[in-house]
C-alpha cells in the first residue's frame, strides 16, 4: 500500500526550512501533500492563492510531491486524501511542546493518523516564515531563506506594488 503522508501549514511564505522537511519526507514516504491552510485567524501576509502558487512553484521540479489548499480539519483533508502520516517540522525544543499537543489532538481524533517529525538542517533551522515576513516588510535580504522561486515570485510581487 501505498504511503501518503501530508504535510499542513500556513506556508506564509514557504521557507528553505519548510523545502529541507519536504525533501527529507520524501525520502520516507511514496508522496507528500503539501497542505496550504487557509489560516484566516493568523491573518497570513499572503493569501492562500499567493501561497498555493508559491508553494507549488518551489517544489514543481520534486517528483512525487502535490499541493493542495484546505480550510478543514487537517485530520479530515488526511483520510480525504487516504493519508496516515502527518509530518510536523521541529526547529527548536520551542517547537516541541506545542507540535506534541497537536500531534496527540491529531490522534485523538483519528487513531489511523500517526505525527512523524523532522528537523531541517542546522543551516535551515533558525528560519521560520514569521522570520521572513519582518525582513519583508523592511524590503530587507530574504534570498538566502527562501527558495528561488518563491523570492521570483515576492519580487514581482513587490514591483507590482511600486
């Protein structure tokens, strides 16, 4: 049987970070879904069409890889797409607590559904969107945290806004 496992987030923007949990999951499982949420309540710099494009655009050349948007219980989208794997990335022991909690709510709700978590490397560790949306709004260097792509795409983005 084929193993699918879905990696959900807000992806506002995709960082290197989030692209090194990406490659290390396929690595691991058949296909990895890339889950873009809506996340209306953290007011996402960009909106979920901005991110799905983005997000699509970093990992096209990847083979095995999909994105999909949700606004769902990420454990619903999961038997939706007949996942049993949620990948969660740790950047810090900051990480752990909170990703814990979610992976056990994850559980409780769907007892099929396992939380496997990666770490980037440490080259990638200290990144995080949150991160990349200051330096933005600064119009400060984000080449080096984000993939190539998704720098294209901010910056046209920018000098449309000119």
């Amino acid at each position: 049987m084929k193993k699918i496992a879905l990696y959900p987030g807000t992806f506002d923007p995709i960082t290197n970070g989030h692209f090194d949990i990406i490659e290390r999951a396929l690595g691991l499982f058949d296909e990895v879904v890339v889950a873009v949420a809506l996340s209306a309540d953290k007011r996402p710099m960009f909106s979920l069409d901005e991110r799905i494009e983005m997000t699509t655009k970093a990992v096209e050349k990847l083979n095995n890889v999909r994105v999909v948007g949700f606004d769902n219980l990420t454990v619903e989208l999961a038997r939706s797409l007949d996942a049993t794997i949620l990948i969660r990335g740790l950047r810090a022991v900051s990480d752990f607590e909170f990703e814990l909690q979610l992976g056990y709510l994850n559980n409780s709700l769907d007892q099929n559904i396992e939380t496997v978590y990666l770490m980037p490397k440490l080259q990638h560790a200290f990144i995080s969107s949150s991160i990349v949306r200051n330096l933005l709004k600064f119009n400060a260097k984000t080449e080096h945290l984000l993939p190539s792509e998704v720098q294209e795409i901010i910056g046209n983005m920018n000098s449309c806004t000119l």
